[in-house]
C-alpha cells in the first residue's frame, strides 16, 4: 500500500475515532441558553402577568420584557461534543451539571423553585409599583427562600404567607425569627400559613384568603 494511501486511511479512521468518543463519551456538564421573552405588561399562558386588585388600573401599551434562560434538563447527559459546541457558540454557556442541579436536586424540584420565585417576583414587582404612586401597601410576612435540607424544605414554599407562629400573630419577618428563636433545637414550631396558591387567587379576586394551613416544622440547632 503505498505510504500516502496508508496515511490518509490511518488519518480518515482516528477522525472516525474521535468522532465515535465525541459522541459516546458523556461529560457531568450541562448548558444555558437564551430562551423566550415575556411581555411583563401583557398576557402569559392566557393570564396577565401583573394584576393588581382593589385599584383603578389603565391600559397598557409597548413592552416591558422579561428575559429568560433555557437549561438542560437533569437528567440529561451531554457528550464531549455538544460540550465544545456549547463553549464555542456564542449565546450558550456549559457550566457543571452541579451548578443547575446541586446536591441532587431533580428537574422537577428545580422546576418547582423556579415558579415560587416567579410568584415571588410579581408580588415584588406589584409592591413597588404601588409604593412609587404613594399607594398604601398591606404588609405581610411572606416566605422568600426555603434553603435546600432545611427543615422547612417540602413544608414552607416561597410566596407562602405565615400569619400566625405558634398561635402568635406577626406582622414582619423580625417576629417570626423572635418566636422561632425562643424554641430549642429539636423542638416543634407550628406556623400558619396561607398557601401561595390561596393566597395568588384571593388576591386576584380582591377577597382574604379563607384557607390556613398549619405546619409543624422541628428545629436543628444553626450551625
């Protein structure tokens, strides 16, 4: 076989080689991408937005976008080449599987949190936009954050209301830490809560909630 021949043809399969282990050789990485718009003054998913109840309101006109990012779902398992691809393209980012997904944490959780957060933003956005017209704004105790592992996690949900700690009405989050703080580790603390979803839809037809919940939830000792 002459030394050219043999040359190309040893170069044409170490490509295919390469090709094959860039296919079938799975990296713990996954990729953020730009994903759609949303018109934060319009509809989305048949419902606006923003509503705002108890308040004369005007209509609306141009665009106030939200931007979004459209990640990978957890379990899916990128290869090396998808990887190169996604660190050379331009509007796509790989970042460890980890970073999107830490401790485990399923799409289906991740996916939950996300739409807390969004609920969370709304009443946020709703709130600021009342105070900038010198409206007065009803305060409540509202959950923003449950950490990942802690005891709240499953039980309090960000846009929660507490109403109530251990029968103990608040009115602002440094009430909640005082009664919480007066239990020992180990012991329970009940909290009444309005659900965000309760709490969502009687906002929207300008009623109080009629539905409490109580949770249990048992301390551990702040490391």
């Amino acid at each position: 076989m002459p030394r050219r021949t043999a040359t190309m043809l040893a170069s044409t399969l170490m490509l295919i080689a390469l090709l094959c282990a860039g296919v079938l050789i799975k990296v713990p990485y996954s990729e953020m991408s730009p994903g759609p718009t949303v018109n934060t003054l319009g509809d989305h998913g048949g419902e606006p937005v923003l509503q705002i109840s108890g308040h004369k309101t005007y209509p609306t006109t141009g665009h106030l976008n939200m931007t979004t990012v459209r990640v990978t779902s957890a379990d899916y398992n990128m290869n090396i080449a998808e990887a190169v691809y996604g660190w050379l393209a331009h509007d796509n980012i790989v970042v460890p599987h980890d970073t999107l997904y830490p401790n485990g944490k399923t799409e289906q959780q991740s996916s939950q949190e996300n739409a807390e957060e969004f609920s969370q933003s709304q009443e946020s956005a709703k709130v600021a936009a009342l105070r900038e017209l010198d409206i007065p704004v009803k305060s409540q105790v509202v959950v923003s954050t449950v950490f990942k592992d802690s005891p709240a996690e499953g039980k309090l949900h960000a846009g929660d209301v507490i109403r109530k700690v251990d029968g103990t009405p608040v009115k602002e989050m440094a009430d909640v830490a005082k009664l919480v703080t007066k239990r020992k580790a180990g012991q329970e603390v009940v909290f009444s809560v309005v659900p965000v979803k309760e709490a969502a839809a009687a906002e929207k037809a300008g009623k109080e909630p009629t539905r409490t919940d109580e949770i249990k939830i048992t301390t551990e000792k702040a490391e």
